[in-house]
C-alpha cells in the first residue's frame, strides 16, 4: 500500500513550525515590520525589536518556572549543553575534576564529556535499566568527593524514556554539585519546571516543540556557576557569554511556540498519549515485536519498536511514504548501532531491527491506523 501524500513520523527529530508561530515570526523580517537589530537602541527599529527579545525571554522563562534574567539565547539546545557543561566544569575546576553522565546522553552531551576528558577532567558514564532508566541510587554511588557536575536527560530522544531528575535534583544539591539537564525533548511533551527539576542548568530549543530551528536556550540558575568564559566572543551579548546578533525572528518564534507549548500542553499530552496507545495497540498485533524502553515513563509522542528478523532500513524503504528514524536524527549519518539502545542492553542484531516512531499536534487517528496496517504489510513481506 502507497499513500499518496507522504506521512510524517519523525517529530522527535525536529517538529513542523505550529502556523501560528510562522505568522508572528514573518513581522520581524520584513520593512513592514520590526526588523531591526534588537542592540540598536538608539533608534525606533532597534527598541521595538529588542522589546520583541525581552518579551519572548519573559515567555521562554514562563514556560519553564524559570525568570527572564536566568534564559540565555544560543543557537539550539547543543549549543546550550556545551555552554552549560564547558562553562561550569572550567569555571568550578578549583573544587574538583569529576563528572557524571549518563550512558544514554544525547552525543550534544556526550561529545562535550569526551573533549572535556581532553583537558584532564574525569567522566563516569552511568550505566541505564534495561528500561533506559538511570536508578537515582546509581547515579549516587558514582559520585565522588571531586564530583562538581552531572548531566542527565530529562526525554530520551531515542526511546522516549522520562528520568527521575528530580530525584536526582535533590541528591546533587545535598552535595553541592551542579545539575545540568537536557530539556530539548521535555518542552510541549510533559511539564517542566527548574525549581521542581533540581536544575541549575538546562538546555531547550525551539524546533522540538512547533518552533523554528536555529534558536534555543540556556537556563542558568546563579550567573556564578558558568563564571566569565565565554563559548562565543565578539560583542558581548547575553551577559558577555555568548556573542552574536540575535535573530529576532527565531527568538520572537520560540517565545511563542513555548506559549503555545505550555497552554495546549494537557489537551495535547491526553491525545498524543492517545494515539501512542492506539500504534503500539495495533503494531503489537505484529507477530515478533517488542518495545526498546518504558511504555509507561515515557513521554507520549515517541514509540521506539523493534521487529524481530527484519531489518530496520530495509523496512523503511519499504515504507517509503513514512517518514521514519532508525535512532538520533542528530547522528544518523554514522554507520554505527545505536548507542543509547547499546547501553540498555540490545543486540547489534536487536538494534538493526528497531525503529523510532515519533508524532505530535499534527497527527491524526487516520495516519495512526494508515502505519499500522502499513507496517503490518511491510514486516510480512520483508520476511518471506
């Protein structure tokens, strides 16, 4: 079976911008409306663009329970974790060497903790359930009395999975340690809330959550933390930290994605929770087929499903009018199984037959039952 217009099951890889979001970013690019540079504020184009910026911080911070003055602007939540992570571990050297990861970080989080390692600091990589889960008592018996930082994820990006951060939130501050969290995949998926977290630094962006890509942010709880390092020089934006023009347009789009993110976020949890439901219902009917994760923590828009004896880019080719992901977007290019599955537990060969379904606002019941009976036909084929 053929659909004729492609269907798309990859939210967790980047979301389509809400129209909502695109009609008020089109205001901050053209002559007609305030298209001007928001440091310019010796003149009109310059005040009312920066009055946009400030407007959106105050909606970003809102969404989170955080204050204006604690969000920093990046260019997404990578950028975000690198600031957070290189910043404090540098600037918070003289108390110790030592931090914490979990196995199943994002490679944003990841990849920073191997080019720390480069500079003499010391990384332990918790090791996660078979679920995905980081058990608290774990993460406690890794630290040290050199320990200054930790890093956990609040939404796995791969399986879906919800850690306990604020469990662990409340270990790390008894021991002073900084928390950072990656919040990329939380925003519009379930409540976030810094002070409830534990977090002193949390990354988000805006293209996971019906927002342009190319924009995110920083929480920072205490300026203290991240010290005068700068990751970007030249100009002095964003308390010195990070330099750049600010994209008005990206900014006043995040603002307003995460508005909408906080105010549609019970009746769109219910229904994409819903539909969640229905697929893994229906693609259990599928003889040979098991869930990479936790059904029940897990945020509801994302089914990670392997399919036994069939191999996971073979049926995506078969399904060729669904847009799919055999694991990160982020590193899709790499030839190489899955670390985050890896870490659970999974076979290579396990690994090669799992697929993430990811879907949101936009999709339908209809496009829920089209993959099933889709998937059904494709497993069943790829198998003769």
């Amino acid at each position: 079976m053929q659909n004729k217009t492609p269907l798309y099951f990859d939210y967790a890889a980047t979301t389509p911008v809400d129209n909502q979001v695109a009609d008020r970013m089109m205001h901050y690019l053209t002559m007609a409306g305030d298209f001007g540079n928001p440091a310019s504020v010796n003149h009109h184009f310059g005040r009312q663009a920066k009055a946009a910026v400030e407007a959106a911080r105050r909606q970003v911070a809102n969404s989170i329970g955080a204050k204006p003055a604690q969000i920093i602007w990046t260019s997404g939540a990578t950028e975000s974790c690198n600031l957070g992570l290189k910043g404090a571990a540098r600037n918070l050297r003289q108390n110790g060497s030592h931090i914490i990861a979990a196995q199943t970080e994002h490679k944003a989080v990841l990849d920073v903790c191997h080019a720390l390692e480069q500079e003499d600091f010391s990384v332990t990589y918790v090791k996660p359930t078979p679920s995905g889960l980081i058990d608290p008592s774990e993460f406690e018996e890794a630290l040290r009395p050199d320990t200054i930082l930790a890093s956990i994820m609040h939404v796995n990006n791969e399986t879906g999975v919800i850690q306990d951060i604020a469990n662990i939130g409340q270990i790390t501050k008894h021991r002073n340690i900084v928390l950072h969290v990656d919040a990329a995949q939380s925003v519009g998926k379930l409540p976030v809330a810094v002070e409830q977290l534990g977090a002193d630094l949390l990354s988000i962006c805006a293209h996971k959550a019906y927002g342009p890509k190319g924009i995110g942010a920083l929480y920072v709880r205490d300026p203290s933390v991240l010290g005068k390092q700068a990751l970007i020089h030249g100009g002095g934006h964003e308390w010195g930290l990070r330099a750049g023009t600010l994209p008005t347009h990206q900014i006043v789009g995040m603002g307003q994605a995460f508005k909408i993110a906080e105010e549609e976020l019970t009746a769109d949890e219910l229904r994409i929770s819903q539909l969640k439901q229905r697929l893994w219902t229906g693609l259990q009917t599928v003889p040979g087929t098991w869930l990479s994760g936790s059904f029940d923590k897990c945020v509801g828009g994302i089914l990670n499903v392997g399919f036994e004896d069939v191999n996971c880019e073979d049926l995506m080719l078969e399904l060729s009018d669904i847009a799919l992901s055999s694991g990160a977007a982020c590193s899709s290019f790499a030839q190489e199984p899955s670390h985050v599955l890896k870490a659970m537990g999974l076979s290579d060969d396990q690994i090669g037959s799992t697929v993430r379904f990811s879907f949101g606002r936009f999709t339908s019941t209809e496009e829920i039952d089209y993959v099933i009976e889709a998937v059904a036909d494709a497993v069943k084929k790829l198998r003769k």
